[in-house]
C-alpha cells in the first residue's frame, strides 16, 4: 500500500482542527451521481455572500469516462464564480504503478501542469511535477512507509539554487498520532497531534515556530461522535461546530467563531444534498 501523501502528513490531526469549521456564511452543496458514464456533478452555492450577486457558483463535473472515452478519467472540471475554469484529468496503467495527470486553468498555457506519480515501490511514492512550458519550475517528492513511521521530502525549483527540502515524518502507534514538519530551507517547523480517546472521541493540536521568532500560534481541538467540533487558538479564537444528519444523504452543518481579542463574532450554515 502506497505511503500518503507529503503534503497529507499531518493530516490525521489537522483534520479534526480544520475539517467543517463553516463560521462565516451561509452555503449550500449539492453532489449528484448521474447515469451517464457515471458522471458527477457537485454545485456550491454561497448564499447573499456578495451585494453584486447575492448566489455565487461554482459547478463541478467528475467524469470517470468522459464521453464514453476509458483511455482517461477527468477527475475535475470546474467553474468558479467569476467564470473561472479548472481541469484536472488523469490516466492509471500506463506502467504498472504510474499515474499521469494534466492540470489547466483553460485559459493560458503557460499554467498547464503536467505530473507523474509513481507508487510501484513497495510502501513508497515518488511525484514530480511541473509546468508543460517550463520544467525547471518544478516540484518533486516522496514519501516512504516503514510499519508506524512514515517520512517525506519535498524540493521545488529552488533547490536548483541551493535551497533546501521540505521534511516531514509522522508516527502511529495504537491511539496515539504524532508529525513534525519542516519547511522554508528548514527555518519553519510545525508540529501536530491527536490521541483517541475513546471510540467517540478524539483530541489534536498543532503548533508552528520559526528558528528566527521561535513559538509562533498554537490550536487544540477536539472531536466527538464524528459530528460536534470544538477548537481554540492562540490568536484568541474560539471556534464550535455541530453537525446534524437530517435523512440519509441530507445533512445540516452549523458553526460559530469569537475571537477574544476583538470581541468579533461570526457564524455559518451549511447545508449538503447528496
């Protein structure tokens, strides 16, 4: 089985922190699975977000056999609010374990990206990405699997000049969760957790520094029954979160945030259709 993701490190305890946090503003989200090629189609629909257009959009298509095509998947195709597009396609099994992606905007091609990922490896993954016009502006990494420990590199371009990677490790053992991130030529380091407390319960924390400035923020959150969500920070914000399953594919998602500092106070809804 394939490592995560560099990027998705951290992710077993930023997820409790970051996931269904709607503290601002009123969205609804539909996603729909159609007959045709088993497309999908997602909307979200932010409602009174803006005093020109009181329900912006974006709509987005997944194609798993674009017009009955099986040589590639459009994993998204997107467009946002301001008529922006986004598409991602993808193709599996050109070599065993090798995955080609193409990234677009539609609009320039100069910011057309093409990337590779490599998992035929046993427990390791291997990416490298790049713009199609220009290699050298690049990102590579990998990542590798060990029983509890995983561990991952990150370059970009900028090790070209002598920069240094990104680092990160994470270990699992039983309830417990821990990563450490290293990034910025290894000058910015941000640490995280989350422990199972029970079957309903589970707790996390982050926390940055910089070798400069040294401790920089830090948040505690906690999780319970999958659905209520609660987290404070040091900057002073205090951030709660319900979810309630209406009907089966109907589900109502509620938030608030106050910050101590400046007295502010914001709320959410959230509304999903599946």
């Amino acid at each position: 089985m394939a490592p995560v993701k560099f990027d998705d490190i951290p992710k077993e305890a930023t997820s409790i922190l970051n996931d269904d946090y709607q503290t601002s503003g009123y969205q609804l989200k539909t996603k729909q699975k159609t007959n045709w090629q088993g497309a999908v189609f997602s909307t979200q629909v932010d409602i009174f977000a803006d005093d020109k257009c009181s329900t912006p959009t974006k709509l987005t298509w997944k194609l798993p056999k674009p017009f009955g095509c099986t040589y590639f998947c459009v994993d998204k195709l997107e467009m946002d609010k301001g008529g922006n597009f986004k598409l991602e396609a993808s193709k599996d099994g050109l070599a065993k374990g090798l995955k080609v992606e193409v990234k677009s905007d539609l609009a320039d091609l100069n910011k057309v990206v093409l990337a590779k990922t490599y998992t035929g490896i046993d427990n390791t993954s291997v990416k490298f990405e790049c713009k199609a016009t220009n290699p050298k502006d690049f990102t590579a990494e990998v990542t590798y699997a060990q029983k509890q420990v995983t561990g991952g590199l990150k370059v970009g371009s900028a090790v070209l000049k002598g920069g240094l990677p990104d680092v990160g490790v994470r270990f699992t053992q039983g309830p417990f969760f821990a990563a450490l991130m290293a990034s910025k030529d290894l000058s910015t380091f941000a640490a995280s957790a989350a422990y199972k407390a029970t079957p309903e319960v589970k707790v996390a924390a982050t926390a940055s520094a910089t070798k400069k400035g040294g401790f920089s923020a830090a948040t505690v959150g906690v999780l319970c029954k999958g659905l209520y969500r609660a987290k404070a920070s040091t900057d002073g914000s205090v951030c709660m979160s319900a979810k309630y399953l209406v009907a089966p594919g109907v589900s109502a998602l509620g938030g608030v945030k106050y910050g101590s500092k400046d007295g502010a106070l914001s709320y959410g809804v959230q509304l999903s259709l599946e």
